[in-house]
C-alpha cells in the first residue's frame, strides 16, 4: 500500500520532494507548473532526473503528475480545445522525463450546448494526439468527475468509451476520485454501493486498469454532482466508509493519494487519520523523517 498527496512544487523540485517527506509520503502526485497559466518554468534535463533519483533514493514511488485544470480537450471552443491537446502533449512529454507512471487528467466539459457522446470522442482524439507525440511515453490516466459543469466522465461507461474510441487503448489508465464518484451519485459509501461500484467498474473499463486511487472525502452531499474535498474521513462520505474504501482487497495495492485542502499541519492530519483507518494487519510501517526536517 502507497499513501501519498498531491504536493505543491512552488519554489522547486527539491522543495516538493522535501514536502513530500515531511508528509511521510510513499506516493505522491504533482503539477508541472501552476495548473491555470499555460506557460511553464523551465526544467534541465539534469534537475528532472535528480527528482526522478530523490524519489526513488526516498522510495517514493510511483509518482504521477496531474494535468492542468485550464485544460478542456473537449472544449467547443477549438482555439481552447487545441491549446489543451497541444499542452496535453508536452505534459505527457515532462511526465516521461520526470520518470512519472503517468499523467491524469480531468476530462473537460463540453458546455451547456455540448454532448457527452461529443466529448468522449474529443478525448480519446486527444490521448491519440499525445500517444503519437510521444511515442514511448508514460499513460495517459482519465479521471472520473462528479458530473458538475457537464464535464465528461460521470459514469465508468464514459471512461470505457474513451478507450474503445482511442487508437492506443494500452497507453489508457484511470483514477477514480472518491469525493467526484460520491458527488456524481456512486454510492460507494455503503457496503453494497461499493460492491456495486467495483462491479460497474469491472464491468466496463477492468479494475486492472485503474492506475490510482484519489482517496477524498466529501463536503457536499451524495449525489449533488459537485467537487469539493473534504478532509479524509471528517465529510459526508465519513470514516466508516473510508475505513472500508481504504481496506478493500481489491483496492489495497493501488497507490492512494489524497487532494485534500489546507496547510501543511492538515495533511499530516489527513496522514494520521487515514492510517488509523488501515487496519493494522494491512497498514504499511511509517516513512522515518530525517533530522533536518523535524
Ligand atoms: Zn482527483
Ligand atoms: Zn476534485
């Protein structure tokens, strides 16, 4: 088991590694930039891989890099829709210099106008566009959303039609995020819900594909069709049911990583309670914090 958050890279990749070993993290997930300007810092080949062997040296593994939420592949406006593809690419392109396990990415919303059918099409031109851009690159990793916005990819049946649609099937993972399944009214937080939703998902895209597991909780209701994390187990999908996402024999060896909000006293919070919620038996022992960062 792999618990990790998504780390801030704000001052440097050595920052972020500093970040994520503070947090006793064995995962974690990233920016490439700030996630809403299209313009990037600059990265030497030599400050990538000495990131690459910092996580590896810290066993932080695997890590991921999370697109930017100004993209919108499915966007009916194509000048957006091609600067989203266009950056989707050079993400894909970072990610595999960074020596990441892939790049999840949210969907993009078609607009009040636009159809869902519409917008799993665009997606799965976009993840062949990357695919052909870089060739010998990491995944592609499509999230699940809460349905808010019309934003593709409500349902695991949206997910699966991407990748029957995309020219390179293999180079497709998915992520489901807890806060956005609960929001788009997946009730993954009773017993049988959950049972149901790792039916649905064998169903259609195959559990084997999914690359991670975005562990939030909820501040809205069920079923609301909004995004909004919460701290893990304090929201609506609440602790027991955590407790039984968390567990389950056949989520356990995925890489969990939590989008929750606040500082850095919050997270390891957030780490704290979300270990006392791993039952002993499968709770994996804690990173040790170096001297300096104590
Ligand atoms: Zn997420
Ligand atoms: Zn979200």
């Amino acid at each position: 088991m792999r618990l990790g958050f998504h780390i801030s890279i704000a001052g440097s990749l050595q920052e972020c590694i500093r970040r994520a070993v503070k947090r006793r993290c064995t995962t974690l997930q990233m920016f490439s930039g700030a996630p809403v300007q299209w313009r990037r810092p600059p990265m030497t080949d030599r400050q990538a891989s000495e990131f690459a062997d910092g996580l590896l040296e810290r066993d932080i593994q695997p890590h991921f890099l999370h697109a930017k939420y100004l993209l919108n592949v499915c966007s009916p406006n194509l000048d957006l829709r091609e600067k989203s593809v266009a950056d989707l690419c050079e993400e894909v392109a970072i990610a595999g210099r960074l020596r990441a396990a892939g790049v999840v990415m949210h969907l993009g919303s078609v607009g009040s106008e636009g159809h869902v059918e519409e917008g799993t099409e665009r997606v799965a031109r976009a993840i062949d566009a990357a695919c052909e851009a870089v060739p010998e690159g990491p995944p592609i990793i499509l999230e699940n959303s809460a349905g808010q916005g019309n934003i593709v990819g409500a349902t695991f049946e949206q997910l699966a039609a991407i990748i029957a649609s995309t020219h390179r099937p293999e180079r497709v993972r998915c992520c489901v995020d807890t806060a956005h399944a609960f929001g788009a009214g997946i009730a993954l937080h009773t017993q049988d819900g959950l049972e149901a939703m790792l039916t649905e998902i064998e169903r259609t895209f195959g559990i084997d594909r999914l690359a991670l597991l975005h562990v939030n909780d909820s501040k809205v209701p069920f079923g609301s069709g909004r995004d909004r994390h919460w701290h893990t187990g304090l929201g609506e999908i609440g602790r027991e049911a955590m407790a039984r996402i968390v567990n389950h024999p056949r989520l356990i060896h995925l890489p969990f990583i939590m989008e929750t909000p606040g500082t850095e006293a919050d997270d390891v919070s957030n780490m704290r309670r979300i270990r006392r919620l791993i039952r002993p038996e499968n709770r994996p022992p804690l990173p040790p914090l170096p001297h300096d960062l104590r």
